[in-house]
C-alpha cells in the first residue's frame, strides 16, 4: 500500500510540473494563436503580441514583484491586486475571477480573457511595456 501511494504522488507530482512549464512564443507563434483561436483582429494582434513581448518577453511564467507588493503575472503581466487573486495578498479587486497561478500555464485562455477585460476598460495604456514600447508603432505580424 505505501508503494502505491509513493506512486500516486510521484504521477500527481508530474502532472503539476507538466502543466506548469515554461512557454516562451515566438511572435508568429502567438500571432497566430491570438488570430485563429481567439479571434483577434490584425491591429489587435500586433499590439497584443507587442504588449506581451514588453512585458514577458513572451514568457507564460513569467512574474514581476511591483514596488506596492503586488506582483504581475504570465504573458501579459496581469497584476494581482486589481485582476486575479493570489493566496496571502489582500486583493482590490479580482475582476477576473481567477487565480493569479492559472496565468502561469501553457494554455494561456484564461491569460487573454483577462487581457481582454482589462483592454476594454482601459485600453493598451493599462501596460506599462505597451506605452514604452508599442505605442510608437508595432511590427506588422499579418504575414505570419
């Protein structure tokens, strides 16, 4: 019986690994993705792969500690004290109604959804790498 439960432990410990690795996009791999799953229009896409490129550098795990505490995270930087929750922090907000982990996967569904919302409340001037980086102009990323 200890076997057996070493075994379930080792599986669920692989699962939880493999759910969580490391993505890093290419631009067209993203572009696409935006377009043919997601819907995403041609401007949209070039600023939305921009936007993700300035912040995570296209990274699904990646994570930035703000000088307020809060943190932003996944692909497109989605903070925690306005967007989605994270155990231990009082959040403002939770707007998405999710958990800031599911930001950190491969399947990034739940990391466009949520930039969505926060794009139609309050445009690409939400993300700080959008203003520093994308606002001048953004690769056209139609021919991928």
């Amino acid at each position: 019986m200890k076997q057996f439960t070493v075994l379930i432990a080792i599986v669920a410990t692989l699962a939880v690994f493999q759910g969580t690795q490391a993505k890093t996009f290419t631009e067209c791999e993203l572009a696409r993705l935006l377009r043919n799953k997601y819907g995403f229009d041609k401007a949209k896409v070039n600023n939305f792969v921009c936007l993700a490129k300035a912040e995570s550098s296209l990274k699904t795990t990646a994570t930035h500690k703000n000088s307020n505490g809060s943190t932003d995270y996944g692909l497109f930087q989605i903070n925690n004290k306005y967007w989605c929750s994270t155990p231990g922090y009082k959040s403002a907000g939770n707007d998405c109604k999710i958990a800031c982990s599911t930001l950190l996967t491969d399947d990034i569904t739940q990391a466009v959804n949520c930039a969505k919302k926060i794009y139609a409340r309050h445009g690409y001037s939400a993300w700080y790498g959008w203003t520093a980086k994308c606002k001048s102009g953004v690769k056209d990323l139609s021919k991928c």
